[in-house]
C-alpha cells in the first residue's frame, strides 16, 4: 500500500537525521529558493494598512486562512472550503479548510460535473476552456475530502477550485498527498489545510475564451494542535510534472512556502507561535 510505503519513507528521513528530529534540506529534490523565480501577486493599493483593513473587514477569523493583499483576488466562501481566487490568472491562489476525522468518513460519490462558480465576478471559467488542453480539471480542495456532505462534493468541482494540472501529477505524488492528509486528520482530529498553484515567470497558458494559467509548481501547507497545546506545521511544494518520489523530497517549512508565494499562512496564530510554528517542521508530529 503507497501510504505505508509513504510513511517509512518519512522514518527513514527521521533515522537520518543525526543531531536534530526538526528542519533539515539534506534530502531534498529541489533548491526552490534557486531553482525559479515566482510571481507573486502584485497589489494596486495605495499602502499596506489600507489592504489590511480590507481584509480583515472581509473574512472571518478562521486558523486555516492565509492573508494575501492582491487587487485582483476575490475571496469567496463556500460550504466547506474558502478560496482566495485570482481573476486575472483564472485560477485560486489559495484554497484553504479544516478537514476534520469525521469528515474524512463519508458515502457521498463524485460527481464529476465541473462547473463554473456562481459567486465568482465577472464571465466564469468554464470546463470546456480545458478542453484538449493536455491538463487535467487538478482538484486544490480534493473531492474526497467532500465526501460527507452533498453539498461540500458539489461544491468542490466549481472552476474556482481548479487548476490546470499534469496528469501523472494529479493521480500519482499529488494524489498521495491528499490521501496523506486525509489520514492525518483521521489520527490526530483535525488539521488545517492551505494550497494552491505557483506561478513563474515562464509560465504558460491554455484555454481560448480565458487565458488561464498553468502552474509549474503546487504548494500545500498543514497546521494542527498537538495534544499538549502547541502547535506544528509543515509544508510541501511540487513540479507540476510527472514523478514517483518519496513525499519527503517534497517537504518546505512554511516559512519557505511563503517566500515563494508571497502568502501569509495562518496568520490568525497569535505572532510569537506563528513564527516559531513556520520556521521549522518536526517529521515526528506527522508519522503516522
């Protein structure tokens, strides 16, 4: 089974670290701080503070949102995740909720039916923009992880929460990344989920009616109360690409995921534990 093959192949990431279980790059595919330069969302606001007020005004507090100050985002709340979705490159920036063990159980099937959301402005993406594009419709907010509610299912194959994404990508290293999560939350309760496309400076684009972006990168990040109280969290960023690699080449302290994406990740955590929390991972508090 790919999920205990996934699993050893994190303790044998923690067995290799000599003097310390916490951050460490030895074993790491990529130097993403290197490797490409991102473009990050640019905004039109006259200063920062004016942002920030817009923002707070806006959404609820909820640990799983990330805070990013962009002109061209519109945040739209659905049933069971949020989406910060930008509509200039007609894909989210961000799709963030909190998966619970309960959630993780449920008889609900896919529906398959994309669909363009109706809450987003303007003329919506439709599914027929990906047509004989070469990219799958790629899920941010997985629809198995929907699948105790009609409506959470329903809601999840709206455009707003799509991506153009590698096929091999989005059934093989993503797929175990979801699949990942949904067993963490089933042994520890609940986690927090933020993720969502990298775009760089030489990305592409398909679709005809709307120019949508092609990601070259996909970032996911986690946070979760241990049982003591503290906090921890842990980031991954892949290539939008084929490939069949151990989930822990992929691994980012959340700290790094913001510098490439220019995103604030749980930034409703009280300042001191944020910092600490994102500047480091523990491969211990996500063995399963």
């Amino acid at each position: 089974m790919k999920i205990l093959s996934i699993t050893l192949a994190l303790i044998v990431a923690l067995l290799a670290c000599i003097s310390s279980l916490h951050h460490h790059k030895s074993n790491r595919l990529y130097d993403l701080e290197i490797a490409f330069h991102p473009v990050k969302d640019e905004t039109s606001y006259a200063d920062q503070e004016k942002c920030n007020s817009h923002t707070e005004d806006s959404i609820s507090v909820s640990l799983e949102l990330p805070f990013l100050c962009s002109s061209s985002q519109q945040i739209i709340t659905h049933f069971a995740y949020t989406v910060g979705y930008n509509l200039d490159r007609h894909i989210p920036n961000w799709v963030a909720y909190e998966l619970t063990a309960k959630e993780t159980i449920g008889e609900e099937t896919r529906t398959n039916k994309f669909m363009p959301d109706p809450l987003v402005q303007g003329n919506p993406v439709v599914t027929q923009d990906y047509s004989n594009s070469g990219y799958d419709r790629g899920h941010m907010a997985p629809a198995a992880d929907m699948k105790w509610s009609e409506q959470a299912m329903r809601e999840s194959f709206y455009m707003t929460n799509i991506c153009p994404q590698n096929h091999s990508n989005n059934a093989g290293d993503w797929k175990d990344l979801e699949e990942m999560a949904r067993d963490l939350a089933s042994t520890y309760g609940s986690i927090y989920i933020c993720c969502g496309p990298i775009v760089t400076d030489t990305s592409k684009t398909i679709g005809i009616t709307h120019k949508i972006v092609v990601p070259q990168f996909f970032y996911k990040v986690f946070l979760r109360c241990k049982a003591d109280d503290s906090w921890t969290s842990i980031g991954f960023v892949m290539p939008n690409e084929a490939g069949n690699r151990p989930l822990m080449t992929y691994i980012q302290t959340v700290d790094e995921v913001e510098q490439l994406t220019g995103i604030d990740f749980f930034y409703n955590l009280p300042d001191d534990i944020e910092d600490d929390v994102e500047s480091n991972f523990n491969i211990l508090d996500w063995v399963l």
